[in-house]
C-alpha cells in the first residue's frame, strides 16, 4: 500500500510514528510505504544556517531522536554552542538550537552551499535516520526556499515579522493580522510531490496545524489540484478536540484567516478534497454531509499505541471510502 501523508511538526510527525506503528503490527499492511510531503513554511536562517523544523521534527521522531517531551529538538541535548553565541551577544536567544542539533543544520546549510537541492539534502539526512529502512520517503514540499511570516501590529506599528518569532517569542499573544508565504509565488512542488499524491493509495492529513502547516503545503501551486484530482481517497484527522488543540497554536492561527475553531471550520478548509474526516469523541455533533464522511473517536495521541489506533482508524475510513467511490 501507498500512503502520502501531508505533515507538520509535532503533531504531524508524532501521527506518523503511530502510523508507522500500525503498519508494522498489521501483518496485510506489510510492505506500505509512506510518502511524507513536509512543510517548510516554517524554515528560517539562524546564524548563517538553514533551520528546518518541521522536517527535522518528523527526521527526529521517525528516527527515534527526539527530545519526547518538547516533540522537537533532540533528546539529551547540551547547549554549549548556543552559550557561546549568547556571550558574543549573537542574536536571536530566544530560539532554542541544541548542539547536536546544531550538527543538522551545518549539514544542511553546507550541501545547500554546495548547490544540492533540499530534496537532496533531506534525503541524505533521513538516510542518516533511517526512514529509508522505515519505508518512509520524506519530500521538502518544494525546493524553492519559503518563509512563512506574520503581519502583526504591535507598539512598533504593523510590520510583519517570521513565523518563528511570532510562534516562539511572542507565543502567538500578538494577534496575527495575517500569514504571508514569502518565496511562494515562485514555488514549485518538489520533485515527486505531486506524483506521491496521484498514485497514492490512501492520502493522509495528520494533524497538524490547518493554516501555517498543511495550509501552507496546499499553497504550494499544483498540490491543492492534485488532491482534488486524487483517484484515492483523502482522509484527516481533526488538530482540534473541543475546538482547541492539544499543543501548539492553531486557534490563533485559524482566528487569524477568520476561521471557526473547531472540527467543522477545519473541515471547511479541506472541502473541496477531502472525503473522510475523524473527529474527537467530544465532537461528534459534527455530521457528514455530502462527499464527507464524519467518524467520531478518541484522538488523543497519549501514547504510540493509541496514536496507532488513530492511525489505524484512519486506513479503515480510508479504505471503506475507496471501496463506496470505486
Ligand atoms: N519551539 C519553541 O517553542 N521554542 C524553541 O526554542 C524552539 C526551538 C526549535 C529549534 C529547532 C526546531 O526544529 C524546532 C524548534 N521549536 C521551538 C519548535 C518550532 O517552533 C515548531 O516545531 C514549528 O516550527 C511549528 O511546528
């Protein structure tokens, strides 16, 4: 089986590795390989490097490095490098590199520099990891370097500032006026994206942030076409229970593009692709309706098995949907 599954940070990747789980405990699963399109909206330059967080967070748990408790990061981390930055005065401190982590993003920025593309890099990374063993291919959703950044207004008077910052500094306490994707309108699917869509067996939405994460993949030109035009099909799982998410701030995200916070508003997001959703027990008002097929269930992704469950919930939606639209 072919699984493509569109994926952010933390929860995108701790989705997976329930995924992952599921599969290896499901003897008919034997053999899936799992595509993961990953968002670099959220990329950034920090001290002459490029930083990847997201593809780093899914490099990091599928391949069992990560610091479990931030679900970013890596586990047992020291910070002698970041300090001594700090006592040269380097800006900014406020985002938190540990020093093996640091390794990563020299390795990166060093085959950037030598002219190799992000899927290049990603792949050299992740065979380090080895998802290759996993059966997991993880994709940079585009070669061409975005930036997702935040108009804010703020004391300073409105201005727009990185995502990071605005994530990780301010916490999303500044309301966001609005996300601008700088790079996008010269971004192109990276080699493979689309193709991992199309011949797809099931297409997965983990979940993820809907607006700086899987919104921002979807904005890449092409994906949102390729998933309307999807022979398999397309089913998510809600970032929200009770209209909040468990982590993170994707209800600030979604009050930002105006947007309910709940199961249903993400939903909407999706419409015009997606075929099953499953929803937290606590939203089981929200009703299928038309091509959407709505299935209530614990998503609380407490631990990998009950991850796994979701995960595995998900591959039955998706198979029964497959079987009704032939
Ligand atoms: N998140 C934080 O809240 N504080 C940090 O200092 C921080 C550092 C960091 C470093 C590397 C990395 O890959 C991720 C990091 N994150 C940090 C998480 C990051 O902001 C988020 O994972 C995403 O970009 C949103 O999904």
């Amino acid at each position: 089986m072919h699984i493509t599954a569109l994926a952010g940070g933390v929860g995108g990747a701790r989705f997976l590795r329930g995924l992952l789980a599921h599969v290896d405990r499901t003897p008919e699963l034997a053999g899936t390989h799992v595509t993961v399109i990953g968002n670099t909206g959220d990329d950034i330059t920090l001290f002459g490097l490029r930083v990847s967080p997201d593809l780093d967070t899914v490099l990091y748990t599928l391949g069992g490095g990560i610091h479990e408790g931030q679900g970013w990061g890596r586990a047992d981390e020291t910070h002698s490098v970041q300090g001594e930055l700090a006592a040269y005065g380097v800006e900014p401190q406020w985002f938190g590199l540990g020093d093996k982590d640091f390794g990563t993003h020299v390795a990166r920025s060093l085959w950037l520099g030598q002219g190799q593309s992000l899927s290049e890099v990603t792949a050299r990374l992740a065979s380090r990891w080895g998802l290759p063993e996993l059966g997991v291919t993880l994709l940079p959703m585009s070669d061409t370097p975005v930036e997702t950044h935040v108009v804010i207004e703020d004391e300073q008077g409105q201005r727009a500032v990185h995502f990071q910052e605005w994530w990780v500094r301010m916490q999303a306490e500044v309301p966001a006026q609005r996300f601008v994707v700088a790079g996008m309108d010269r971004a192109t699917p990276a080699p493979g994206v689309l193709d991992a869509i199309r011949t797809a067996d099931l297409v997965l939405l983990p979940p993820s942030n809907p607006v700086v994460s899987i919104g921002i993949i979807l904005g890449v030109p092409g994906v949102r076409d390729a998933l309307r035009g999807s022979r398999a099909p397309v089913v998510g799982v809600s970032p929200l229970i009770s209209g909040a998410p468990v982590r993170g701030h994707a209800d600030a995200c979604l009050e930002a593009i105006g947007v309910e916070s709940s199961a249903g508003g993400v939903a909407g997001l999706y419409a015009d692709f997606l075929d099953g959703w499953l929803v937290a027990k606590e939203d089981a008002d929200l009703q299928s309706s038309g091509r959407l097929t709505v299935e209530a269930r614990p998503l609380l992704m407490s631990s990998i098995e009950a991850t796994a469950d979701i995960a595995g919930a998900a591959i039955d939606l998706g198979r029964r949907l497959a079987r009704t639209t032939g």
